[in-house]
C-alpha cells in the first residue's frame, strides 16, 4: 500500500494524491453516493499540418458518424448520453479495424455538456477553438496505432473547419491521460474541484465564486473559455473570457 501511495504521489504530486485518496474513501464509505472529481482545463494547438509517423493502413479507418449508424450500438457509453451528445450537434469520429468498432473521439464547436457533473463549458471564440473530449479506444487496439489514427484525422477535421486550438478537461486522477496530452501539446491552464453529495453539488474554481451551489438539474454552472488570442499569450496568466454571441440572423423584410 505505501508503495502504490509512492507512485501516485510521483505520477499525480502530493495534492492530488491526497485528494484521489479521500475520494475513494467517501466514494467507498457512501456506496457511490458522495463523489470528489478534480479536473484540469487544458488547451491543446491543432497542428498546422499533419504530423509524420502515422501512415494508413488498408484495415483502418476513422470516420464521422451520423446517429444511425450501426456502430452507435457498440459504443461503451449509455445510449441516452450518445443521443444527448448527437442532439446538441457534437461530432464523433470513429475509428474502425476490420470494420469492428475500434475507438472514438468527440468534439463539440459551441459548447459542451458535462456528463459526469453537472458544468456547462461554453467557448467564447467558437470560429477558431472547439472542445475535444472521450477519446476512447477499445482495450486490444491500444498496443496500436489506433489513437494516433484518431488524433490525426480530428486534426485534419478541424483544421478543415478553421479551428486552431481544442480545449478540454482531464482528471487530475488520470497521469496517464494527462501525459498523453502533454505529448500532443497540451497545457493545463485551469483546476475545477466538484463535490457531488447526492443530489447536491459543491464547485470549486468557477469564475467569480469561491463556491458554487447547485441542487439537482437547477443551477448548472458554465465556466467560459478564454480567446484563441489569450491561448497563444500564455494560458498560466488567461482569465475566462466572456461569450461573443452570435449576431442574428437577417430579417427577411421582402
């Protein structure tokens, strides 16, 4: 046990040691009731050109995928939160070996609905930044190139789409999913703590409020993205910026 302690230490630091282990407590002690969840926001470039090292295969493929297709079935997520993620016009890439479900990863353009608290993140330059999340891969392709595979066909799809920088949220729990971001270019910027006791939820790190309260559905916070401008000046010094809304669309007068 001092051992495994040692090595989360080395992987996560002491902090998020220290908290990973008193949510497994509370999580153990409530049955599931009582949760402590630590997320770091990271900010993450889109390459302007494809990065070398990840040729195709003829058994491969990534592709974006509509609602009906008959891959959605094998997905390992419940089926309402696959229809939520649709109906609020999220993208899903899927990555396929043999034409056997093999991985997939979603991104959102306008903002992105927490499936694990209740926290809206909303971006305030959608023209240029989007929000990545639930890269997956199944178990027997992660020894692969599947997830490289993934990366560079989102990339491609958003550079198409003129996005320059994605944004996202990690466990601070998950040492390996924060290196493999890393990797990629990622740079943590933001800490968001969540106390979930059961139909009450404590948030700590939103914009302007040392604690945000929210009881059930009502109240669900959003915690806005900075500009694509404020990424590239450094993210350790960028405060949430607020939403550029949309102008409407023209009145047809004729």
């Amino acid at each position: 046990m001092i051992g495994r302690i040692r090595l989360l230490r080395d992987s996560m630091g002491p902090g998020n040691t220290l908290l990973y282990l008193t949510s497994r407590v509370l999580q153990l002690a409530s049955r599931g009731r009582v949760r402590l969840v630590r997320y770091l926001v990271v900010a993450q470039p889109v390459p302007p050109a494809p990065l070398p090292g990840c040729r195709p295969s003829p058994a491969s493929s990534v592709a974006a995928v509509l609602p009906a297709n008959p891959l959605c079935a094998s997905f390992p997520r419940p089926q309402e939160i696959i229809a939520r993620r649709f109906a609020n016009g999220d993208t899903c890439l899927v990555a396929t070996v043999n034409g056997r479900f093999a991985g997939f990863l979603w991104y959102a353009r306008n903002h992105y609905e927490e499936d694990e608290v209740r926290c809206n993140y909303v971006l305030a330059d959608y023209a240029t930044t989007a929000w990545d999340y639930d890269v997956y891969v199944e178990p027997e392709f992660r020894l692969g190139r599947t997830l490289s595979r993934l990366w560079a066909a989102a990339h491609a799809q958003l550079r198409a789409e003129g996005i320059r920088w994605t944004f996202s949220r990690i466990s601070a729990f998950n040492a390996n999913s924060l290196n493999s971001h890393r990797q990629l270019g990622a740079r943590p910027f933001a800490t968001l703590t969540f106390l979930c006791l059961g139909p009450l939820q404590l948030g700590f790190g939103l914009p302007g409020r040392r604690v945000h309260l929210c009881v059930g559905a009502r109240g669900r916070p959003e915690y806005r993205l900075p500009h694509a401008e404020n990424v590239r000046g450094g993210l350790s010094r960028v405060a949430p910026a607020p939403i550029n809304k949309p102008p409407p669309p023209p009145q047809n007068t004729g």
